[in-house]
C-alpha cells in the first residue's frame, strides 16, 4: 500500500530514489522520505507528495547507497514524523517498511521498558530499535534483520541500511511485494517494478519469508531460517516509457483511451477461428479435466470482485456451470468449503493484492484448485495459483482501474468461451461470440469519440450530493462499477442496486436531487428496465439512460447510446461511458483524479 525504492552502485542514490518513487506514487502519498549513507546517514522527509519532498533535498545530498517511501497511513496521521525512513536512536539503522506489524504493541512497550524513547506513532519504528540492539550485539545486518523478523507478527515489506555498512541493503517481504533490480555494477529493489525499468528490466521477484542482501556487484537470497535460496531473474515487458501519461492530462484518461488496443492485446492469440473456441494455454488443463468442474468461485476486491460478478453472469451464460462472484476479504474469514470439483478464479490487477493473495493461500491448503486471471507477470498471485491468464493490458497507473477492469471482463469472456465449447456450447454459438469478441476494440472506439458529450453530462450531473446506479442482471455488475468509479474519483456518493430492488426500499430516496443512471441493454429485459424508469420518473427522479437505443423522451433527461454487440459482451461496452462519465465529473469538481484521498492502487494490507 507504500511504495518503496533502494539504491547501491556507483551513482547518487537520490536522484534514482526521488524518479522512483514519483512513479511509486500510486501506492501512498500521504508523505515520503529519503535516506543516504554517506558518512553517516542523511534523512529527509516531509507530509505531503514526492514534489514536496524533491524540494527539501538538497543538491549536496551525496551518498551511493539509499532507500526511499512513500506512504499511505496506517499507524500514525500523516505528518512529517511519522514519514519514512525511521532511525534507530543512535542513527546508525534506517528502514522503510511497507504493512502492518501486528504486534507492535506489544514489542513497543518492551522496547519502552528497556528504556528506547520513540520518535513517531508507526509501528515502523519497532523494526529500526529492534535491529539496532541485534546489530550491536556484533550480528550482521542480515543476521539481525532475520532475527529481529523471527519476533515480527504481521505483514511486511521492508528495506533496511546500517550507516557502518555502507555497501549494502537488506530487504525482505512476508505479504507485501518486494523486487530486486539487476543493473550494471548497481542493484536496485522496490514495491514495483515501475520504479526499476527505467534502469534494468531484469528483475527478481522475493517469495514471503525471503530476504535478500544487495550490493552493487550482485545479491543473495535467503530464508527466513538462513537457508540460502536460488533465484532466477525475469525479464519485465514494459519499459519506463509505459508510465508517462502520453500527452494526456491524468493517467486515468490515458488509461480509458487505451483499452481498444489493451483488449486488443489481450486477445491476441487466443481466439481460434476454425473451432470458434478461446485458446488457454496458461490454464494448465486438458479438455477433461475442464470439463470435470461443475462449479466455479470467483474471488477478487473492489473492481475486481465486480468484474468477477460479471465473469459468473458470462459463465453461466456460456458454458451453463453454475458460478457465483464473492469478495476475497470476506471469503478467506468465514471458513468456505473447499470443493474439489469447484474451479476457484482469483482476480488482481497488481497480483499483490493482499486479502485475494490470502485466500489463494487458503485454496491451496485446502487442496482447491486456484486459476488467477492477473496483470503483473512474476507477481504474487501468479506465482501461487495453479495457472491463469495474464491480462497485457500494461502498467495501470491510475489509482481507479479502467482497463484492467475492462481486460479482466474480457479474459472472463474467453474462459467462459473456452469452458462452454468444452462442454455443450454449440459451434455457431462460439462464432458468434468469437465474432463478438472481435468487434469490441472499434466499438469501444466509437464510445471513446463521445467524450465530449459525455464530459458535458458529467458537468450537469457532478453538483449533486449522491447519484443512483441500477441495472437488472448482466447490467447490475456494471452498475455496481459506475457507482465504484464515481465515488472513489469524484467523492459524489453513489449507490447501485438491482432495478428491481428499487421498489423494496431505495426508491424512498428517489427525488429531484437524487439523479439515476440506469444501465439498459437492449436485451429481454428491456421492457422491465423501461418500467423501472417510469418509476423513478414518476417521483421526480432525474434520469441519464445508459444502452442501445433512445427511449421515450418521458424516461430519460439524457441518454448515451452506444454500439450493441452480443448481449452476453454487452457489459463490457456498457462500462466504458461510466467510466468516462466519472473522470469527467472528477474532472468538473476539480478533484486529484489520479490519486483520490484514502485510496492506493495496490492494497497489500488487511
């Protein structure tokens, strides 16, 4: 949920610290921090951005050896104390550390006892007296680094430098990601790679309980019981040039304006035109082994838990396997039962994702067989599950998800065509879904080039206090993303419900200043959806019409239209206005877009 970026070689370590977490800055912005070894250490930081930061270090801020942060809060209000790195008392230990220490409390208070005085709120600071005192008991800094974790409860990402060792970083993950970069003579490591590709695209994923020890000529790996372990270095496909806006005003724009070619890509080489059938080799499953599933569970968070509802709604549609979406943080707590002819998907943009990473971990244990549809090649969750389906949808900077969202719903389109053409979905229905398929990229085109007119709705719509979402069936999925997008981006509150539940209680809150975006495809339900707008206009409600067709004027203020496709893909395309219709009431509200308060792109805690 923070970022994090180290440093050893034979350059300045802040300038590389500085560039990588500004592109970090997804991951916490609350305030950042730096430290360099340099005959002794030199700290900066401050509360508030990387830019606020940039500017208080000065230019003599030599050292070849560095860690950074950049924070999101969770023990401690954002402030220029409880900004990272911390220091031990005697400033001679610095770390930066990414999670939560769950009993920091406890060894707080030990500390206290022994007479330590802390500085700040966080639980961060445990860690820099803990292995202070290991370090001064002649251990190496690895050694205390790894004992000092042996009394750690928690999740944790961290970097750690002692100002008497100034070739080297220790580093270490349990829960929450970490990264080794491969330069020339230098290393690096962060909590993405999106801070190292400017500098090497080699990279080195650590597993929980592993720490590692850099210096400029290389690094090793190894257990938290000293067991060294062997690593083999990835090659990442996006390079720095995927994290800059691209001439766009906010990354989330960019974002939306990519995704015919990100669906493109995702695509690409799976769709078989002689069969009309979706080829997944990353499934790692023969045709009978599929077809011995009689259910699917669906597990994700936020967006990707709304995806994963539109993924069951395709499933079920296609290759008729009963199948149902539930949230990962609420279905790692309540004890599932683990049924062996159940295919569990586990959905996470990042593949970091803390809470769907749990529950992965929680299949596995219990023998389910886990497949993961991610973005991040090499991430946590690609590596636990069983097989999947990597998105390529490229780097989504943007804090809201827009084209991993979309990228998500296709991939489900291809596994639902991939299971139903193994089971009893007939040669022409799978062309007609493959031809489908192929039409989204230009129809999501024709959406896009209604920006303007959907900018001006947004300006209409964005002043009032709470906006509500319906949909009935395969719209309410996207409903519940609308109203995600909105809120999160434009803080406008927003509700989703099904069309027809609107009756049984929330059409109480229907009125002048309680505006509807009703999501209806021209599909069989049409008819009941018209019903539903009458009820809402029937109280004064106002209503913006989202689907294929112009209804009667007395149902709608305002309407987008757009292209229809097969109506199992329709959601997909029914997304993209919404999302359009949230950047640009953000936009209207003057609001930080990319960065929306309380928010980080990837949640590596609970």
């Amino acid at each position: 949920m923070c970022g994090i970026v180290a440093y050893v070689g034979p350059k300045d370590a802040a300038p590389i610290l500085l560039e990588g977490l500004q592109r970090l800055e997804y991951r916490g912005y609350d305030s950042a921090g730096v430290v360099v070894s340099n005959k002794g250490l030199k700290v900066r930081k401050v509360k508030g951005r990387v830019a606020d930061l940039a500017k208080v270090v000065p230019v003599r801020f030599k050292g070849g050896l560095g860690i950074g942060h950049t924070r999101w809060a969770t023990h401690g209000v954002p402030s220029d104390v409880n900004a990272h790195p911390h220091l031990s008392t005697d400033e001679r230990i610095a770390v930066v550390h990414n999670g939560i220490i769950e009993n920091a409390g406890e060894l707080r208070a030990k500390l206290e006892a022994d007479g330590v005085v802390f500085a700040s709120e966080t639980d961060t600071e445990v860690l820099a007296h803990l292995i202070a005192a290991a370090v001064d008991e002649n251990d190496s800094l690895e050694e205390a680094v790894r004992k000092t974790l042996k009394s750690v409860v928690g999740t944790y990402g961290i970097a750690v430098i002692d100002s008497e060792r100034p070739g080297e970083v220790v580093v270490a993950r349990n829960g929450s990601p970490i990264v080794l970069g491969i330069g020339e003579k230098e290393m690096f490591a962060a909590s993405d790679v999106a801070a190292l590709v400017r500098y090497t695209r080699q990279v080195v994923h650590l597993e929980d309980g592993e720490l590692a020890v850099l210096k400029a000529d290389g690094f090793h790996t190894f257990a938290s019981d000293a067991r060294e372990t062997a690593k083999e270095p990835l090659t990442v496909d996006w390079d720095a040039g995927h994290y800059d806006t691209g001439g766009y005003e906010h990354y989330l724009l960019k974002e939306i304006s990519e995704q015919p070619e990100t669906i493109t890509r995702t695509m690409s080489g799976r769709l078989d035109e002689r069969f009309h059938v979706a080829h997944l080799g990353g499934l790692n499953m023969d045709a009978r082994e599929t077809r011995s599933f009689r259910r699917v569970k669906i597990i994700g968070c936020g967006s990707a838990y709304y995806s994963g509802q539109i993924g069951a709604q395709l499933i079920e549609e296609l290759a008729r396997i009963p199948s149902d979406a539930e949230p990962a943080s609420e279905f790692r707590y309540r004890n599932p039962v683990v049924d062996p002819d159940t295919l569990y998907v586990a959905i996470s943009q990042s593949g970091e994702t803390y809470d769907t990473l749990a529950a992965v971990q929680e299949l596995k244990r219990k023998g389910g067989r886990v497949i993961g549809i991610v973005n991040a090649v090499g991430s946590a969750i690609a590596r636990e599950v069983d097989g999947g389906i990597y998105l390529h949808a490229g780097p989504e900077v943007s804090v809201a998800s827009t084209k991993a969202f979309t990228s998500t719903s296709l991939a489900f389109a291809l596994l639902a065509l991939h299971l139903g053409r193994v089971r009893d979905l007939s040669p022409a229905d799978g062309r007609r879904i493959v031809e489908g398929l192929r039409r989204l990229p230009g129809q999501i085109e024709q959406i896009l080039q209604q920006g303007d007119k959907i900018a001006e709705l947004a300006k209409k719509y964005a002043p009032h206090p709470s906006m509500m979402f319906v949909g009935r069936v395969r719209g309410y999925p996207v409903a519940r993303e609308g109203a995600q997008k909105l809120k999160e981006i434009s803080y406008v509150h927003a509700e989703a419900y099904p069309a027809s539940e609107l009756k049984h209680g929330p059409l109480a809150l229907i009125g002048p200043d309680m505006p509807t975006v009703a999501i209806v495809p021209d599909d069989e339900l049409l008819d009941k959806n018209l019903t539903t707008l009458g009820e809402i206009r029937a109280r004064g409600g106002q209503v913006l019409m989202v689907g294929h067709r112009e209804p009667d004027a007395k149902l709608a203020d305002d309407v987008i239209v757009i292209p229809r496709n097969e109506i199992e893909l329709d959601p997909i395309l029914l997304t993209i206005p919404l999302q359009l219709l949230a950047y640009h009431a953000a936009v209207a509200l003057g609001r930080d877009v990319d960065k929306p308060r309380n928010l980080a792109k990837s949640v590596t805690v609970e």
